[in-house]
C-alpha cells in the first residue's frame, strides 16, 4: 500500500507502556471470560471484541508508565496504523457529507498484552475490537503475526489496513444507530437468532471496509486486494472453527463465513456505495 506518514490528535500510541491493565467490568466478569476464551472465542466463534461491544459498563484506567523503547520497525508499523487511520477518517468524512449525514472521528489506541476500555478490561486475545462506550478502535499490532503463522493469512500491510477499516466499520454503525438497533432485537431472542444478527453486523463492517478500499484506490499496490481477501479468509467463522476445534458450528457463527467475509467487502469495494450495504435483508429473509 502506498502511504505517507499522517498524524492524527486522536491516536494514542500505548505500546512499550505499563498500568491501565487492572480494571475489570462487573466485578471481573470480562476477565473470566478472557481468560477462559482463546483468541477469536475458542469453543464459541466469538471475539472479544463481539462481547466487549454487547457489554455495558465502564473501565477505570491508571497511570501508563514506559517499560521499553519501542524498535523503528514496531514504530514504522505504527506510523502506518495511525496513516490509515487518517485516511479512513479523511474517507467517511467525504462519504458521509455526500449523504448528508455528520460523521465524528473515533479515537485510535496501540497496546501491547492489555488495555482498559468504557468498555471493560481486554487482553490481547482479543484481537482487535472496537468499544461504543468511548468510540475507540483498539489494536495490539502482533496480533497481525499470529493472523499469518497461526491462521494462515497472507500477511502484508494492507491485512491490517482491512482490520482497520473493518473496525471503523463498526464506528460507522453506532454512528448510524445500527449498533444500537442490533443490540435490541438482541433481547429476548434465542442464541441462533442473536448469533445471525451479530453475523449481519460484522459482515456490513466489512462491506464498509470495502468501500473504503474503492475510494482509495490511489493508494492500492499489486496484491493489495488479495491481502484484504486472505485476512478476510482467515477470520471467518467456519475456519477458525475447524482450525480451533476440528469441527464447524454454523448456529454458532457470529462473524460470518470466510466467503461471506469476502465476499461482502468485495461488494463494497465494487460498488463504492454505503448504502448498499444492507446485510440484514439479505441474510434474515
């Protein structure tokens, strides 16, 4: 991907810090629950970030104190995060004006092993996740290395442009109130059902991805796209499963199929148009 170094007052770079890790939301519920999930859920297909957005609650932060400096390729892969962040933010200010609509920049933060969020405690288990509670994306950057040795994607910098733009994504749902819709119908429904509607909502963060991918095509090197699809691939629900459990559980999918996954930011990225973007009526008739 082609980038230059952008700069942003709502990046916060937390890496080769120390503190902040302690709260825990609801007496420590989050942190039993991360502590007994393995990266994207284990035996559930769900990510943290998933349960984090569908928690209320508030985390308490402490001091962060340096622990170590940081290497000059751990802070060129974070002048590239912070770059793309930019340039989403640049993107869907543009999208959303043209539908007339107000867009509000989320803050970004790094870490490294753990951070507290509105949202509750996190590990890096998590993965990266996005928190409603104080409309941050959250990111530890190794997270792209376990992605590669361990899930098999492609690796490349535009994978973690995709993440990036796929947890924008979810911003551009509370923003929407689309969050907020899902997590009421949420209510009262049986798992399955709460599962399909978490489905719809990850696959529309990815179809947002992809439009931010078409408007930025000025940006885009050979293999770009592929990298984007081979992430997309990795982190679909029926692959984690069979590679975490041996066995596929559809009625426990909450992120959607690896074809789903890629195929729904290919829609976007063709089409350029957020308001195609509709997952709820094509996957719940």
């Amino acid at each position: 991907m082609k980038w230059e170094k952008q700069n942003s007052d709502q990046f916060e770079d937390r890496r080769g810090m120390s503190g902040g890790r302690k709260a825990l939301l609801g007496g420590g519920a989050l942190g039993i629950i991360i502590l007994l999930l393995n990266m994207f859920g284990g035996q559930t297909g769900q990510t943290i970030g998933n349960i984090l957005e569908q928690t209320q609650g508030t985390g308490t932060s402490t001091e962060a104190t340096p622990t170590r400096e940081l290497s000059a390729a751990e802070k060129e892969l974070g002048d590239f995060a912070e770059s793309c962040f930019v340039y989403n933010n640049e993107t869907w200010t543009k999208i959303f004006q043209e539908n007339d609509l107000n867009f509000k920049e989320p803050g970004m933060v790094l870490f490294d092993d753990g951070v507290n969020t509105a949202c509750g405690s996190a590990t890096a288990a998590a993965g990266p996740f996005y928190c409603p509670g104080d409309q941050k994306i959250y990111m530890d950057l190794r997270f792209f290395e376990e992605l590669k040795t361990r899930f098999g994607a492609q690796g490349g910098d535009f994978a973690i442009a995709y993440v990036i733009a796929h947890e924008m994504g979810h911003h551009l749902q509370t923003l929407l109130g689309t969050s907020g819709k899902v997590r009421q119908l949420q209510q009262g429904k049986s798992e399955k059902e709460a599962n399909k509607l978490s489905v719809c909502l990850e696959l529309q963060a990815d179809f947002y991805a992809g439009v931010w991918a078409h408007y930025n095509k000025n940006l885009l090197e050979e293999g770009d796209i592929e990298e984007a699809l081979s992430a997309a691939n990795a982190v679909g629900d029926d692959a984690i499963q069979r590679k975490m459990q041996g066995q596929v559980v559809p009625d426990s999918f909450t992120h959607g199929t690896s074809e789903q996954r890629m195929e729904w930011f290919m829609k976007g990225y063709k089409t350029g148009d957020m308001n195609q973007g509709d997952t709820f009526s094509v996957l719940l008739d």
